[in-house]
C-alpha cells in the first residue's frame, strides 16, 4: 500500500474544521440526506459524507453502513482530500497504491470508489461527498458533475451550522456579560451607597451636638474612613477605564522588586493587624525590574487588600519575592481558597467567585482584573492557583529584561491617571 499524501493544507483545514465547530456533532439530517442522495444518484451501496482530520475520518451522513468514525480513514478519502479534485478508483485490486489496503483485502471489501472533496469558501478541503461498492464500476459524467454539487453542497452547510454555533455563542457570551454588568451595577450601588449612609449618619449625629469629644472624634473618623472608601473605589473605577482605553500612565524606570514589596507590605500592615494576621515578607535580595512604580505597586495592593479579605482571622499572609525563573512577587495566604473552575475567571472583569459572594465580601469585580491589565501593561502576567492545603497563591510575574518594556498602543504615552489602593 502506498503512504497517502499529506494535504498541503493540513493545519489550515484542520483549524478551520476546529473553528466551525464541525466534529462536535455527527449523523445530522441533512447530512444523512445528502449521502442518500449520492447513493440513489450514483447507483453505490455505499456513500459518505465525512470530516477528515488528525488521522481520523468523523461521518456526518451516512447511506448502506453503520460507520460513524473511521481511525485511521479511508485512504481513498484521504487522497481526495489531499489532491483536492475528484478521486475515483474503478477497481481498487488494480490500483497499487490500494490494492493491498486491510479495507480492500478484508471487510467490507471495498473495489470501486468515488470522491468529491469538500473544499470551504476559505481554500481547505475539510472531507468528501463518496460513494463506493463492493464490485468494480465508473461513473459517468452527469454522476460525477451530481457528486460534485453534493459536495459543494455539504461543505454550505457546514458553514453555516458553524456561523450558527459562533452566533449562539456569541449571544451566551452576551447574556453572561450583560448579568455580569448588572450584578456589578448593583454592586456598585451597594458599595457607594453604604458609606454614603454612614457618612451621613455620622455627619448629623456630630450637627446634633451633645456628644462628648472622644465620640464626636471618633464619628468623624468613620466619615473619613468611608471617605476614603468611596475615593478608592472611583479611582479603581477610573483606572480601568484608563487601562482599557490604553491611556493609562506607564513611565516605567529601574526598581527594586524587594524594596517596593516592602512598602506595599507596610501598607498593608494596618490591615492585616485589624485581623489579628501574620503577614510576613520575604526578600533576602535586590530583584531589579522595569516598572511603572505606581502601577506596580496597586496591583500587588490589590492583592494583598484580597489576601487579607479572604483570610480568616488569626491566619497568615506571606509575600515572597523571587528573582527565579523570572522576576516577580508571590502572595500566599491561608484563606478560603477558590474552586479550581473559578481561577482564571477570577481575573474576568464584573467576575466574583461563589466564595466571595456566600462570605458577603466588599468589592466590585474589577480589583484583579486591573492587576492582570496592570501586569499586561509591562509585559508580565499575572495567575492564581490553590495551595496544598488551605487558601491561594497570586504570582505576579515580570520579564526578565535589561529594557523597559513597550507595550503595544502606548509608544510615547506618558498620560497621568489616577492610582488606586485597594477596594
């Protein structure tokens, strides 16, 4: 048996086959009709209607056989593929490069074959429209011209089952980014709305008058802690807009890694001592990158803020800086931990995890996804993966480069926009 060619344009059909979704489903009705129908005109026991990819022949229609996949396929089919034009073999014993294949030698005893090619308005040939029989024959030309148009015809609607299956999924794509809006929108209000009320309270037990001076201080120092609450949320709200219209400020210089978890850390300290936390720093040595200070430092602010918000009380927060295999800074902390579905999506924008949502947590949905967007800006990345036993690890990674990045869009852009703590 001769090796069957190649197509030349293998890993394009093979991606196009991907792209419309056409291996998901098999044996479809109007696929079914089609093989019929090349049987009835072709006067064949036999006829297909497959895919062929990755050494696999996938049956979309199917007349006088129980085939439903075909591994590896049917070397006829694959010539045709390969040659893209129409392929027939009026007696397989008499053809050397098949007259020894298993499927002319054995079951089902194939000796006569034809095949038209399926070739896709972008230039692939995905499979044939075949027909075939257990005894020599030819077709003539009138039937070839019919398996040819059946083929062209198949290859439509593949197409279009594909558009159809991109267009559905566009509308889920829509409707989970639409309840995600509203679920931040409705956020949003919350969190506006309640330091709002508390400054309010706070604002009008002080005008009544009658408080002591300790109380009165302290009232007026929940109106500046809801103050700043309301502040850092409309920076964060500011800076994503920022950072998606690609206009955020990136003055990237040389800066120590080490030194600026640090300052995030002391930062932080308040926070972490409120809960009765250990949040411990790592970094025995000067890891230096190219960073945008500020940037850099609210997003692994923002890290930290989760870190803290999701570890119960007496836990621990660690943040380890390392210089190998590339530069960056690991939060590990002992908290509730996220479900393995939910830790890419945790860096969607409007996202929150169902543990975030059952402990009633503040936050909007944006916080870690302006740290990937921050992280993107200087070429890094930014990922979370449970730890062994208990909580989660964020790795904010750079580029290891003796050059400031350039990240695509902001060439000579040096625009100021607001930073932002944590939320």
């Amino acid at each position: 048996m001769t090796r069957t060619p190649v197509a030349a344009d293998e890993t394009g059909r093979v991606r196009e086959l991907d792209e419309l979704n056409a291996l998901e489903s098999l044996l479809e009705p109007d696929f079914q009709a089609i093989a019929i129908s090349a049987a009835h005109v072709c006067r064949a026991p036999i006829a297909l209607v497959n895919l062929v990819a990755e050494n696999r022949q996938y049956v979309k229609g199917r007349a006088g056989t129980d085939l439903t996949g075909v591994n590896p396929p049917v070397p006829f089919c694959d010539l045709a593929v390969a040659e893209r034009e129409l392929l027939e073999i009026p007696d397989t014993r008499d053809d050397p490069r098949f007259h020894d294949d298993p499927i002319v030698t054995g079951p089902p005893r194939v000796r006569f074959y034809a095949g038209a090619p399926m070739i896709s308005r972008q230039g692939n040939a995905l499979g044939t429209v075949c027909v075939m029989d257990r005894r020599p024959d030819r077709l003539d030309d009138a039937q070839r011209q019919t398996l040819r148009t059946l083929a062209t015809h198949a290859v439509t609607l593949i197409e279009l089952h594909g558009r159809a299956h991109h267009a559905e999924e566009v509308v889920r794509r829509l409707n989970a980014l639409e309840q995600l809006k509203n679920q931040f929108l409705t956020r949003i209000n919350h969190e506006l709305r309640t330091p709002l009320t508390a400054i309010r309270s706070y604002l009008e037990l002080v005008q009544d008058g009658g408080l002591d001076e300790a109380t009165e201080r302290r009232f007026l120092q929940g109106v500046e802690r809801n103050s700043d609450r309301m502040l850092r949320l409309v920076n964060a709200l500011l800076l994503m807009a920022s950072l998606k219209a690609q206009t955020a400020t990136f003055s990237p210089a040389r800066v120590d890694l080490a030194e600026l978890a640090r300052q995030a850390v002391e930062r932080s300290a308040p926070a972490a001592e409120f809960k009765h936390l250990a949040l411990n720093l790592h970094a025995s040595e000067r890891v230096e990158v190219w960073a945008d200070v500020e940037q850099l430092c609210s997003a692994l602010l923002q890290v930290l803020d989760n870190a803290i918000k999701f570890t119960g009380r007496d836990g621990a927060v660690d943040v380890v800086v390392v210089s190998d295999p590339a530069p960056g800074v690991e939060v590990h902390d002992t908290g509730i931990g996220v479900e393995s579905d939910d830790l890419r999506r945790v860096f969607e924008e409007f996202y929150r995890a169902p543990q975030a949502e059952e402990e009633a947590a503040e936050g909007t949905g944006i916080g870690l996804s302006i740290v990937e967007k921050i992280m993107e800006m200087h070429g890094g990345t930014a990922r979370m993966e449970n730890e062994l036993h208990d909580g989660v690890c964020v790795h904010l990674t750079l580029p290891r480069s003796s050059v400031p990045p350039a990240p695509e869009g902001r060439s000579g852009d040096r625009r100021r926009a607001d930073t932002v703590g944590p939320q």
